[in-house]
C-alpha cells in the first residue's frame, strides 16, 4: 500500500498518523463502529480534524487494501491474546513480598 505523506510505517510495520503514536487501525476501527469524524476527534483529541478526514478519504479510495490491513493488525493482536498468560496473582504477590515489599492489595 502506497502511504500519503499523512501516513507513515512504524518500525514494527504498523501504518501510523505521521507526528502521532496513533495507527490507522484505531482511526479505521472507530469509523467502522460507526464513529463520526468529528467522534473520532473526540476520542484523539491530539488529531486535529482535517487529518481525520484525509484519513477516511484515503481509505474510501484504498479500502480494500486497508481492510487487509485492518484484518491483519486483529490477527497479529488475537494471536497475541492467545499467547498471554493470564496473571497469577498469587504468584505476582509471593514474588512482590519475596522482594521484600509490603503488599497492599
């Protein structure tokens, strides 16, 4: 996919909002959820409109290459999910007192 100059490639090959720690993703989950630009802009607040609508236009005009993204960014994160190990906080708790630390939970 060819990125407009609002558009960049992190290092993990993540599309982010240039000057941003935004991704294309949450920008593209939020519309999809039926989100408005000027929601979307209440939900970043750091992303000035103009920017969220040049976004949105550019998935209008690229959206099937965008929806492959999208749906490659929610399988990296599931598989991700699936991978993690749920928190024992019992053994978060014994290694925390074992440290020599109060517990105050």
């Amino acid at each position: 996919m060819k990125l407009p100059e609002f558009l960049m490639e992190g290092s993990l090959g993540e599309v982010r909002l240039t000057g941003h720690r935004i991704d294309l993703y949450h920008v593209i989950y939020e519309y999809n959820q039926g989100h408005s630009p000027e929601q979307i802009h209440e939900e970043f607040p750091t992303l000035p409109l103009d920017l969220i609508n040049s976004v949105l236009a550019f998935y209008q005009e690229n959206r099937a290459e965008v929806d492959a993204y999208v749906a490659r960014y929610e399988e990296e994160a599931e598989r991700h999910r699936r991978a993690s190990k749920p928190i024992d906080w019992e053994e978060l708790k014994r290694r925390w007192i074992a440290s020599g630390r109060t517990w105050n939970g």
